[in-house]
C-alpha cells in the first residue's frame, strides 16, 4: 500500500479541469500499488483514477503503458483508459510527478482464486495478446532472460542470508535456463504481471485487467507461464492441477498454444519462478523491514521453481499431450 | 493514512449483501484516518465507506458516534449517514472487527483554509451543536479538563526530551487552566476535533463534516475554541486574524456567543492548545519514527499556547467587545 506524494485541492482541482473532467468532488489516496501514487478521484463527469508516477518508474516508458492501455481498450479488452488532456495529451506533470488519468473500472480482486477464475484469466490473457499483436511500440523485457544474472549479481554474495543454499539454487538454474531458452516461440505484447491483484471480477465474471506498468515484448507463452505461478499454487506452495489445468485451456479456448510453445512450458515457467525469485531476493535484502510496502517472501518462488524443475511437459501440469 | 485490517472480497461481499446494498463491485483500502481502517465501497445501490474500528477505539462508545451522525443527518447536518442493516443495526463485526457502512459525502478538504472557509466552518459548526441539543446519549470527554493532568502525567518526566522547558510550560498552564477553567458555560454535544481535513468543500460551499469519533458533552465555545486553533494560525504560527474573525462570526451567524462564553473565550481558547499539545507530546514520545502514521509536532501547539496567554478578550482574535 503506498501514496507517497500528496497533491493539494487546489492544484488537483486545476488539473481535472485541463482534461475538462468537469467539477473535482471529491478525491482520495488508495493504498494500492507498490510502485507510484495513486488517487481514486470523482470529478462531475465520473470517476477516474489518477496515478502519480514515482521513482522507480522510467518516465520515458510511459508512453509505452499508456499507449498499450489505450490500444486494448479501443479493441474491447477491458482495462483502464487514460484520458487525454484539453490538447490530447495523456501524460502530464503534477505535484513534481508524471502523471495520468485513467478511467476507474469496478471490479474486485480475488482473494482465493478459483479454477473458475483462471479460465477467465486464461482467455482474458488471449485476448489481450491478440489485441496487441498490432500495438507497433516496443519495450525490452528488463526483467527477461538477459536481466535476471546481473540482477543475481546485485545481491548474490548476500543470497544466503535469505536462505542457506539459495546462492547454489539460483546459479545452478540461471546456467540451465540461459543454455536451454527457447528462441523463436511467437512472441507480442505480454503483462507479465498478472498476479491476482491485477484482473478484477464482479460476480465470478472478469470486468479488466490493470497494472500494465510491466507490460513489454516477449514471448506470449511466457506470460502465461507467469500466470500459472501466480495462480495456480496453494498456500502450501502445492501445485493446483484444477486451476492450472483451467487456465491453460481458458487461454487455449482463445489462442490454442503452438507445438514449440507446449514444448518449451515447463522451462517458461521456472524462467517466470526465477523472475519473480530474483525480484523478490533483491527486495527481501534491500527494503528496509519499517517500510511502508510489505517485503514478499522470496521462498514461495524456490518451492514454484523446485515444482517446475520436476516437470518434463504440459502433461506435468494437468493437460493432455498429443501422443 | 492507514489500513490495518485486510478484508476479503468474499467476506465483504456477504456483508454488502446483509445491508441490501446490493453487488459489491469494487473496494479500495484508503489512506485516511488514523485510528480505523476506512474502504471506499462501490456497491449497485451507492457509495459507501466501510469503516473498521481499531484498538485505539472504545467499541461502547461506537453507538454514541453512530447514533450522533444518523440524529445530525435527520437534522439536516451534512455528514455520513450510518447504514442500516437488514436487522436494523447500523454497527456489526467484521474481519474480526466492529465495522459499520456510512454513506460516502463527496467533497474535498482545503490544504489552504481561507477566510471564506472558516466563515462556513463556524456555521456547520453552530448548526450542528443547535442539531445535537436534542440528542439524548452523553459521552464525557476524555481529553477535556480533567483528562490533561493524567495524560501529562505518562510522559512528564520525559516532555523536556521534546522540547527544553517543556515540563515547566505545561506544569504551569495546568495550575492556571485548573484554577480558572470557566464553569457554567453552554453545554452540548461537540466535534471536538473539527480540523480542516474533517471539513470537505466543493467549489468553496461547505458539502459536508465527517469524523465524528472524538464527538462528546462539553462546553460549546470550547469546540469554536478548538477549531479557531485548527484553522486560524498560520505555517509560520502567526493567528490570521482575518481566518479568526470569520470563522467567529460564521458561528454567531447561526448562534450568538453569550456574554459568559465571549469573556472565557482566550482560556478555552488555552485548553484546546493545551489539549493537542499533550496528546501530540504523548504520541511523539511514543509513536516509533518508523510508524505508518507520521507524528504531529507538538511544538505547532506550544506556540499558540503563547499567543492565546497573551489574549485577554476576544478583541485580542480580531471581534468586536462591547463596551
């Protein structure tokens, strides 16, 4: 949770109006986010939310979110909409940050994500790489294959302190996963970060996506390798075969994966478990423990690793594999 | 700004449903408050704060707060109304805590009270202590008169750490208010804490006053007293004479001052200083720096302390004395 930079009336009032937004009514900080500000704001035309970009975000990949949001929007996926300024502008400055408006959308995260759910993520994901395929920008994958050793590198001496053995694990994994990823599979826009808290329901039914702040180019199957690390393991770290099995098929209902693709799942999804591993490893060693975002612990990812390290196919994951 | 308690979508959908609220379509933690954890709730029937009460509140004297808003609402004090269950309860459990639905007022508070604010602020105000007359339920103030020796008893030995000569200043003051505090007054229910952040505007009319968690049976000038040094001094601690004038006359507008409450006006105006300075002090002492709840500095309270010793009548806040 986190509003880190506060906005005054005044100059909130100003801003809603330069987007022709009408009247403010009323606005106020949510503790929602980990990365930048974000306020959930009424103004007489409706209800928005206006996100206030700190630190951590590179200012110049803004135009590449906010694009993308708006390029799914106008193809039907449901996702925030930012709003364009007076004179068409959808990224502006206030209160010394960059800043947008997007459109509020209803919905509520899932606390305990059903099978059902993941089906509807799985085609919501689909459909949101379909919908991009035409979306021209480009955005490196900071945290791809590429980035994940010298992000190793930043906190590996200290990797133990998190748990004995962690040094060993993750160098081990980082020489498999560097010698063996699989080139060529069809790639696009991916969310990569499609955990829970990002895909809102109301009443069992997906009503959007948000969260596109680590959107970039990869390959779609391993976004959807993410997914099933974010949703498909219990609280135990077990794997759920029901839940991974539904979002797999809800993902093949729409875009039915390629031979390469099924192929190359279970080492995308320890690529996915190592991401998160190492984000995690370098937060756990440089987050302060009083600071005001919660520290995830890095351990659930080596259980997801060790499961996916076990795995040889899709079969391994709950689907049918073609004899 | 805080969000203690987490509560899960499934949890607060059943507990919309028991209110007949509807679907609960979306729910945001936010970041205001520093006592409770407060949600925005948009369910199909409105919009709604969830307000879950924390250890810092007394659960006997939820209904005196609750049943205060709903009798200032019926009068026609703007403020949240609380929400009636299917039961006809308006104060429930959940996620392990007392929680209760009131109705969202749009409207946003001034960071840069004006003179044309505090003139409104002294209406509400007077509106709603002659809204509160007939309210039957009685709550003792806690932080009144008889509260500041045992509060400033817990961190005497420690308030010259705060500030040298701290002990002496307060020590005194309490001889003196003590000895002299003003009996007799009007009496009736009180805000008790109408700070500008507990006052929303749109446009420069007063929509509303929330926060009604301190509210109790006091001295009304004591109340006007409170707000003057809420609203009325400056970032440099000057008194804005202008802010005071208003705010005063705002009140007179709607209910004269009698002669009683006009002479002991400068040493109410001294136990409110004294009354945010003590609790400040205490939660300076007490509050980890690392706390999500940033701490007030108490010397703000110290300084106009001073200027209200240096008052002998209300001449001396820019009003007219007769003769």
């Amino acid at each position: 949770m986190a509003v880190y930079t506060e906005i005054s009336d005044e100059e909130l009032s100003r801003f809603v109006e330069s987007y022709g937004l009408g009247q403010l009514l009323s606005y106020k900080g949510i503790a929602e986010g980990v990365e930048n500000s974000n306020y959930l704001v009424h103004a007489s035309s409706g209800t928005f939310i206006l996100t206030l970009y700190e630190k951590r975000v590179d200012p110049d990949d803004l135009p590449f979110f906010l694009g993308l949001m708006e390029h799914l929007f106008q193809r039907g996926v449901t996702c925030p909409l930012p709003v364009h300024d007076r004179q068409g502008k959808v990224l502006n400055k206030v209160a010394g940050r960059h800043a947008a408006f997007v459109t509020f959308l209803e919905g509520v995260w899932p606390r305990k994500p059903t099978a059902e759910h993941a089906v509807e993520v799985g085609r919501a994901m689909a459909r949101m790489h379909l919908a991009s395929q035409d979306f021209a920008p480009k955005r490196h994958n900071a945290l791809g294959l590429t980035g994940w050793r010298p992000l190793f590198d930043k906190f590996s001496a200290r990797s133990d302190d998190i748990m004995p053995g962690l040094h060993k694990l993750v160098s081990n994994e980082l020489d498999v996963l560097e010698q063996n990823w699989p080139r060529g599979l069809p790639e696009g826009v991916i969310h990569a970060d499609l955990f829970p808290d990002n895909v809102f329901f109301i009443a069992k039914k997906l009503s959007g996506l948000i969260d596109f702040y680590f959107a970039c180019n990869d390959a779609l199957a391993y976004d959807l390798a993410i997914a099933l690390n974010a949703w498909c393991f219990e609280s135990d770290f077990s794997y759920n075969v029901t839940k991974g099995r539904a979002l797999i098929k809800g993902y093949e209902d729409v875009r039915p994966l390629t031979n390469d693709e099924r192929a190359a799942f279970p080492l995308l999804a320890r690529g996915a478990a190592m991401r998160f591993l190492l984000t995690r490893g370098y937060d756990w060693l440089n987050t302060p423990k009083t600071a005001l975002v919660a520290r995830k612990d890095p351990f659930d990812y080596v259980r997801r690793l060790r499961f996916h390290q076990s795995a040889t196919s899709l079969a391994d994951y709950g689907c049918e594999v073609a004899g």
